[in-house]
C-alpha cells in the first residue's frame, strides 16, 4: 500500500516522497527573469526541508507571456549560470526541481509583458485586464516552439523535469476553455480543436528533451465558472496526453474569476473537510489516464494527504501556500510531528511579499512582531 513517504522514481528521476512543492509566483527575480540569490536560497530551504519534487515558480518561455513582476524566465541562454548554480544548490540539499513554463496570454499584466497582450481570441473576460489581440497561426508555432526552446534550455542547465502550465486561466487553459477560445479554425470549437495547442505543445517539448525526459503538466479539469471548461472535456484532454506519453498531471480547477469556486487563492482552509477540494476531480483523472496523478487544492493536514495516497490512490499531493510559512513541513512531519500545516489561508503572502522583494508569511512575521 502506498504511503506519504515512499520513494518513487519518475523516468529516472528519484523522488523521495508523494509530497510536492506545487508552482506559485515567488517575485524574487530581476525584471528580466534572472534567478536571484534570494530565490536560489528559497528553494534550498525547500529542499532542505524534505519536500519530495520542487515545482519552480511559473517561468515565462516569450516575454509578452509574461504577468508578475519578479517572474522566472526561461527564454534566453543568458541566465544559463545563474540556473545552473540554482539546480545545483537544490540537488546538493537533497532535492528534486522541475521547472514549471507558462505564457500567461490573456492574463499577462501590459506593463509586465511589453504592452498589448495576445489570446486566442480578442474577447475581454474578467481575469484579463486588457483586452487581447487574437493570436495568428504564425504567432501560435511562435509559441509552440518557445515552450520547445524552454524546455531543452531546462534539460541543459540540469532540472529533473519540466512542468508545463495549462491551468488557472493562462494561456494554455485559455485554448482548452470555450469561455476565452471562441477561434473558427483549428484551433477552436470543439474539444479535439481546443485542446490542439496544448497537444502541440506538449509535442514539441517532447521532441526537444527526449523520451527520457519527464514532462508533466498542471491543468484545470475545469474552470468553475459558467461558460468554461467543464470536467467532461478535462477528463478528455487528460486522457489524450496520457495516451501521448506525459508523465505526470497535476490536477486542479478555477481561475481569478471563479469567485467562491476560486481554487487556486480559496481561504478559510481551517477544517479537514475544507481541504482537498480538487480530490473529486483527481479521482475521475486516476480512473482515465495511465501515468501518475498529482492533487493539489488546500491540503493541510497530514491525516487527509496519507488518506488520499493511501486509500483512494493518489500518487503525489502538492502544496503551496503551506510550505511559504513552513519550507520543513514534509521533515516535520516525518519525524512524527504530524500536526497540520500552520498556514491560515489568508492569502497575504502574494501582494505584501511582491512590495518587499518575494513572496513570504505576513501572519508568521506579525505573530513574531507582537512577540517582541
């Protein structure tokens, strides 16, 4: 029976447990994407910490795909270095790193990616702050072979594998959800058609890192939100890059506009029952695809991830916002310390940390300000 703590080798990279630092944005980055020291020093706490695989902060392969200041930049050979000490110091502290590659598309910030921003279709939704030009089919191999690019850059500064990021309303979601892809040719209309560049994509990448390479995803099973992408479709797409060869799919759901449905930034997670809330649609993952299924969505408590990997069968459980307040969660709870994760949900660890040079705990930082 499978256990929080097994190892687990994914295509010859070793894991040493089900848990998973899951992507989030850390802004500790110069503004054209340059790891800095900072970041490097954060993701060898992590991997000091015992958390099994790392997920990079979401990296932009073009610069138009780009949203948040202090962002990741995976498209240029300038950074070869920098990335390369980042890797090393990860795997010197006991880790593996995957690195996650996104172009926010509709979603980018104008400031942030250059000016006019482009999606697959020039409509305005409530998570764009613009309104975008449609992509051409030019631009779109443009796009494809940047994530290829990305990719074989990631193979060559050392990472263990690559995560593209096909979720919570970026760009590649934006082709998967009928909501913002309202194309007439083939990359739009039905399913087949709308999930074509991600496909394609994926493809790319594969054919730039090789077959004994892994190549995951993160993607919405669905939008939450009417008008877009429902589980049906997602269960669809799941299986076709099952059937493809990827090697692992993390699950999760919704985007900026779902509103109370709004996985990925949902708080008051301050019950058991709370957490987990991506588990109904992993589940109908695990029963579609043949490669090993990752759930993110809240989880805090030790007792609710054994229960998922152990009793419903889920390969790895990953986490955000936990490991911000506490890189060392997963050792802690290895040496028997298995009491919940002390993150509150608060959600103030994103825009106070992004005035203050990186992502960070505002509720630790107050509770140690009123200790002294």
């Amino acid at each position: 029976m499978a256990a929080i703590f097994d190892e687990i080798v994914i295509k010859g990279m070793r894991i040493r447990n089900r848990l998973v630092r899951s992507a989030t944005w850390e802004g500790m980055c110069d503004p054209d994407g340059r790891p800095t020291e900072k970041l490097i020093t954060l993701y060898s706490k992590l991997a000091l910490g015992g958390i099994g695989l790392m997920t990079t902060g979401y990296a932009f392969v073009t610069p138009e795909g780009k949203q948040l200041a202090g962002k990741l930049g995976i498209n240029t050979d300038a950074f070869k270095g920098d990335y390369k000490r980042l890797v090393n110091t990860v795997h010197d502290s006991g880790g593996a790193i995957a690195i996650q590659l996104v172009h926010a598309g509709g979603q980018a910030i104008p400031d942030n990616a250059g000016g006019e921003l482009v999606a697959p279709s020039a409509v305005m939704v409530a998570h764009y702050q613009a309104k975008p030009k449609e992509l051409s089919l030019k631009q779109i191999l443009e796009i494809i072979n940047a994530f290829g690019e990305g990719a074989y850059r990631a193979r060559e500064y050392g990472f263990d594998a690559v995560q593209l990021h096909a979720a919570h309303g970026y760009l590649l979601n934006q082709f998967l959800s009928p909501h913002t892809n309202l194309r007439k040719d083939e990359y739009g209309g039905d399913i087949e058609n709308r999930s074509r560049f991600v496909m394609e994509v994926y493809k790319k990448v594969r054919t730039k890192v090789g077959d004994d390479f892994p190549v995951m995803i993160k993607m919405n099973c669905a939008d939450n939100m009417d008008g877009g992408l429902q589980i049906d479709d997602g269960l669809y797409v799941a299986k076709r890059l099952s059937d493809a060869g990827i090697d692992a799919i993390e699950v999760s759901s919704g985007n900026s506009a779902s509103g109370i449905k709004n996985g990925p930034l949902r708080m008051r997670v301050n019950r058991p029952e709370k957490e987990g809330w991506n588990m109904p649609y992993a589940l109908k993952v695990k029963a579609s695809v043949n490669c090993p299924v990752m759930v993110v969505g809240g989880f805090r408590s030790y007792e609710v991830c054994e229960k998922a990997v152990k009793d419903d069968g889920i390969d790895y459980i990953t986490m955000s916002r936990p490991l911000i307040r506490e890189p060392d969660l997963a050792s802690r709870w290895k040496r028997g310390d298995t009491t919940k994760a002390r993150c509150i949900s608060c959600n103030r660890c994103f825009k106070p940390g992004a005035e203050e040079g990186g992502i960070y705990c505002v509720a630790e930082k107050d509770e140690r300000d009123k200790q002294h």
